[in-house]
C-alpha cells in the first residue's frame, strides 16, 4: 500500500510517499524559516498562507519523485489532523481530503506526537515494542510508555515550557537569531557546560515530569550580571534582556550551560522512567533528539544501564511528511479511516488516541 503523508502542523510543510512493502519512496520538505526570521517566531497566518502556496507543488514533486503515475497515484492519504495551528492544520486537512475525493482513495487523520514517536521505526533495526519515548520537540515534553502503535501510557511530561520552546525562548533572551534552539545548541559546542550553575528543576522530586519555565529567569539573570561586570557596575541595567553586548566567549559558556542543565534533566528522567516501566529500549523523537549534547549523554547513559537508544535520522528528527505517511499507514493496514468531515485539533492530548482496531 503507498500512502502519501502531508504535515502542516506549523512551519513546515512536509510530503512523503510511505509503501508498506518498499518502504520510504520519495520526501521532500519546505520550511517557512526565513519567512518567519524577521518576527522573531512562527506567525500562524504566514503560515498557514505559505502552506496553501507549497502544498501542491510539493505533492506534485514527491509523486513524481516516487514514481507515483498511476490514477490513483497512491492507495491513501495520511495527513496530521493535531496538535498544532488550527489555520495551518486546515490546510494540510482540506488539501489532503479533497485529493483523496479526488482519487477515491481512503484518507487517514494523524495525531503529530504519534508521528514523531513513530519515526524511529522508518530507520534499520527499528525497536520492537515494547519501549519508552521521549518526545521531545518545540510543543511537547513528554516521556511515554509505549507497548503498541496507540497504546500510550503517558509517564511524565513538562508542568510549564517544553524542552524546545526553552532553548528557543532563552535564545531570544539571548539576542539569538531565530529559530533560536539549534542556534543556541550550535553555540553550546563551543562553550563550557560548568561554566554556569543553573538549577535541574524537579531532579529532588520523585516522578517523570519535567519544569523548564525556571531556566529562562535563572539565564536572565546570569546575563544581567554578566553585563553589568562588563560595564564595570554593580548595578545591572534594566533592559529587554537581548545580551548582543556579551562578549563571545560568556554567550558561548551561558548556551552551553543552559544546555546542559535541559540535557541532565532529560536524561535523569529518561532513566528514571526507563526503570518505572521496566524497559531497555528508548525512543527519542521530536525537533530537540537533534541535539547533539542530548545524543552523547543518553548514548552514556544507555551504556551504563544497559538501554538501547534509537532515534530517527537527523532529516526526521523535526516535522516532516515522512513520519505522517508512516504513522498514517500503520492506522491503514489495520483498516482505519477518516470519516467525511474535515475536523483539526490544535490540543489533542496523546493520551485519547486509541489503537487500531
Ligand atoms: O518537532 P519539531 O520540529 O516541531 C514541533 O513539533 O514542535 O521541534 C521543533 C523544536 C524547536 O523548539 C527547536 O528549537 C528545537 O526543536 N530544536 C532543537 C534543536 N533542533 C531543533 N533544540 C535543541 N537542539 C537542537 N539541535
Ligand atoms: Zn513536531
């Protein structure tokens, strides 16, 4: 069965071809960065307005890409329904209904967290179930035990910010560029991770679940006392907190501290749930699994307490068409489908998500 994925949820606009038989057969990606740069962050009607502008052409490329001429051209179409912008979603929702209309083909509503927590499973050596997952991306933080495509016991998840909405928004405190997380980690690398103590929020308190909305004050006020030891006062000036005036070395050391307070935190959990489910292999998914300080401390930590950790490739770590198509084709084999009406979600907890009959 080839099954076209469309992802739309923010800002990119990812399209795949999935076969259940061959496997992965064309992707491609748009992303909306530079349009969204001059804001500062994703600005949901730009959004959605580029979506409507890329969808098609894409679709029409990654067809041709996948050697897709038939008529249908695909058995199916998967598209993310949630979580996300509501304006966006629509997009990726209407466009992939009235093209599955259009081929009379059935049309399969995916849940995004359910795509990322699958997409290990596109790479060689996939887990077998059952695992734990860390989703970690720019709307989620979550550590789930998983024995089965939605069969979702939610173990821990941040009280506040998510893993990547921090680094994005300490970036900006930091007079970052956007889009500020992989900016912020690149930084990191060349800066000392002891340079700074920030605090690990809730490591004293039994439990999976995370607090990262403290970092960003305890960041704030590292780089007004930075700067006021660079203006030779005691006084730190009021300001915005954008910190451009820092000198090279001290951002790097602040980004690699920061980081590595998120990462202690991440991994500290992602033992602590391994053990509470009683599992060796872990997933780790979502836009933050790209960071390469993540990688090294969990590659650690799986070789001390004897855990497997798998990821997607680096391609698939952030939104792309790729996981929907698979996480839509598994729902398919086991016969679900979309009912007629268009309907988005832009908060769907993983949780509700049922599995295939
Ligand atoms: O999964 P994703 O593409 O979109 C959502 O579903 O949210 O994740 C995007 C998030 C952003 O917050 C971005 O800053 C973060 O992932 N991110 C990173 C890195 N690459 C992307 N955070 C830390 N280190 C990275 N290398
Ligand atoms: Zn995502």
């Amino acid at each position: 069965m080839k099954v076209l994925g469309i992802e739309t949820s923010c800002d990119e606009t990812g399209v795949a071809v999935y076969d259940t038989g061959a496997g992965l057969l064309a992707h491609c990606l748009y992303s909306q960065i530079p349009l969204h740069a001059e804001y500062g962050g994703v600005v949901p009607e730009l959004a959605s307005r580029d979506h409507v502008r890329k969808l098609l052409p894409l679709v029409t490329e990654v067809l041709t890409r996948a050697g897709c001429a038939g008529n249908p051209p695909v058995d199916a179409v998967a598209y993310t329904a949630g979580p996300g912008l509501a304006g966006a979603l629509l997009v990726g929702a209407g466009t992939a209904r009235a093209l599955a209309l259009a081929w009379d083909v059935p049309a399969v509503e995916v849940h995004h967290m359910e795509a990322h927590l699958l997409a290990p499973l596109l790479e060689d050596n996939p887990p077998d179930f059952p695992f734990v997952a860390l989703l970690v991306s720019g709307g989620h933080t979550q550590l789930v035990d998983v024995e089965g495509v939605g069969r979702y016991r939610l173990l821990g998840e941040s009280i506040d910010d998510a893993a990547g909405e921090a680094f994005d928004k300490t970036a900006k405190l930091m007079g970052l560029p956007y889009p500020g997380g992989p900016v912020l980690a690149r930084l990191a690398e060349q800066g000392n991770p002891a340079a700074y103590s920030f605090p690990r929020p809730l490591l004293d308190r039994p439990g999976c679940d995370f607090s990262f909305s403290g970092l960003k004050t305890a960041v704030m006020l590292v780089i007004k006392a930075a700067r006021a030891a660079q203006a030779g006062t005691t006084q730190a000036r009021d300001g915005d907190g954008v910190s451009e005036d820092l000198p090279p070395a001290v951002m790097a050391d602040i980004a690699a501290s920061f980081q590595q307070a998120v990462v202690d935190t991440l991994v500290n959990k992602s033992r602590r749930a391994l053990e509470a489910a009683g599992r060796s292999d872990l997933v780790v998914a979502g836009g933050v699994s790209a960071n390469v300080a993540l990688r090294a401390a969990l590659r650690d930590m799986g070789a001390q307490c004897a855990v497997q950790v798998h990821y997607p490739r680096f391609d698939f770590c952030s939104d792309n068409g790729a996981m929907v198509a698979f996480a839509g084709a598994q729902r398919l084999l086991a016969g679900e489908r979309a009912g007629l009406a268009i309907q988005v979600r832009a908060r769907w907890p993983m949780t509700e998500l049922v599995p295939p009959a």
